[in-house]
C-alpha cells in the first residue's frame, strides 16, 4: 500500500471492514467530495487510514485545506441554515404546545364543571361505551435474493426499519477444479491465511496469484473482477464487491462471508 490511488481501488467495502469507517463517509472521502466532510471528520479519517495502511496521506490533506480555502461557503452557510431551520421549528411546536395545553385546561374545567352539578345522560352513555382495541402489530417480510456471495436484502419493500441478520448459512460453493492461478482483471487487494498455520499475508496487486496446490489457503479479495485461470479453460467473475475463496486438497471454492467469517474463526479479516 503506497498511495491513495491504492485506497481508491481497495474500495469502501474492504476498507470499513478494516477501519470501521462509516461506508458513506469512505465513499465521500475517495472520491474525493471535500464539501461533504467537516474538517474534524477529514482529519480523524485520514489519521485512521495512515495508522491502518501505513501510508502518508500529507498531500490529500492539503488538497483538502485548499479546496476549503477556495471555497469558503462550502461549510458555513449549510451549517447556518440547519440551525435556523430547527430554531424556527423548535419555536412553532412550543407555541403549538401551549395552545393545545390551554384549550385542553379549558376543556376539563368546562367537564369538571357539568359533572359537579349532575351527569348528563351524554356521559353515562360514554363512560358504558365499550372500546374496541385494534391489533395493529403486522408482519413485514422482505423478499431477498440468493447469490453466492450471502444473502442480500431487495430494497423494494416500504418499511421504516430493516433488521439486517448476519448470514450463518452453509456456503453456496461454485467449483473450480484444478485452478492454476487467479488474475485481476483490475488492481485489487487481496488477504491469504494458511489455515494450517493462521498466518496471514496481504497485499494490492494487478499481477496473477499462482496457487499453490499442496496448502490449504483462505483468499479475501476487495472485488470480483477476477480471471480464474484453469488447464481447461477460463472462468471470468464480474462482481463489484468482495468475494472469498478456500483452497483445499488442490480445490478452490467460491464461498460466501458467513461461511470465510466461520473459518477464520469469527472475524471478517
């Protein structure tokens, strides 16, 4: 890992995994969207990814200072007009609130002042009057689409909290028999563990991994677009996210996340 160009092709995914960012903020920050990020929030994320990837990021951080130093009404302004917005609603319940509290007050001395005197047949009939509770507690299912990778929510359905569950299923697996070796279609950053020893290794690279048939290995890599290169022929991958794979007993297999989480004993990485 070198330069920021290097983040940039690892991607938001990889990178949240390793670093916790959030993936919104990442998204901003490699593509570079200054306006978007507060200087306390660019200069913590910059920290953190020097600390993670070992890299200096010193001319990021002064494309940063700048971009803000040309363009001055970036931050101000949105700040300004989100502090009048909730200062004029703020103003608008407490007022409501005050005339919803008199008219309530005048309501009940009113009420207080009949059944004083004597109960009206109006509110005999309403105080016998049974009420009927409606159950309004549903249901919502989320239709969902399988792919090897997990199982991804469809974001279809209007509902106004989704529950993501972490996928323990067992691993769709997809073959690739006597593999050779795996090369990017473009740069990608790639994690191995020996499952015999649990040492790990990493790097970014645009070159071809060769395979080494007689270990027992564990691939993450930060995108799909692979080439899966076989005495028989290639097999071409075009997925955006990350995918995982196990080299076992001369073997590789496509895996999802669960399934690489299970094997690398609980954590994504």
């Amino acid at each position: 890992m070198k330069s920021f160009e290097d983040l940039q092709e690892l991607g938001a995914n990889v990178i949240h995994e390793q670093t916790h960012i959030a993936r919104a903020k990442l998204e901003l920050l490699l593509n570079k969207t200054y306006g978007d990020l507060s200087r306390v929030q660019f200069m913590g994320f910059m920290s953190i990814l020097e600390r993670e990837y070992g890299i200096d990021l010193s001319d990021i951080r002064q494309e940063y200072d700048e971009f803000m130093q040309t363009h001055p009404e970036v931050i101000l302004p949105k700040s300004s007009v989100i502090l009048q917005a909730q200062s004029r609603s703020r103003q608008k319940w407490v007022l409501g609130g005050i005339v919803v509290i008199a008219v309530l007050i005048a309501l009940g001395s009113m009420t207080q002042g009949k059944l004083s005197i004597s109960p009206s047949d109006d509110v005999i009939k309403l105080s016998s009057t049974d009420v009927q509770v409606v159950d309004q507690n549903t249901d919502v299912t989320l239709p969902v689409e399988m792919n090897v990778t997990g199982v991804l929510p469809v974001a279809e359905a209007n509902v106004s909290v989704v529950k993501h569950e972490k996928n323990t299923s067992t691993a769709s697996v997809v073959n690739f028999e006597s593999a050779m070796n795996i090369k990017p279609i473009a740069k990608v950053w790639v994690g191995m563990m020996d499952m015999h020893s649990g040492k790990k290794t990493q790097k970014v690279t645009k070159d071809s991994i060769v395979l080494d048939g007689s270990k027992n290995t564990l691939f993450m890599f930060g995108h799909g677009r692979l080439e899966i290169m076989t005495p028989e022929g290639n097999k071409t991958l075009r997925e955006r996210n990350a995918v995982w794979f196990t080299l076992e007993d001369g073997k590789l297999q496509q895996i999802n996340e669960a399934k690489f989480t299970e094997i690398n004993k609980g954590t994504n990485w």
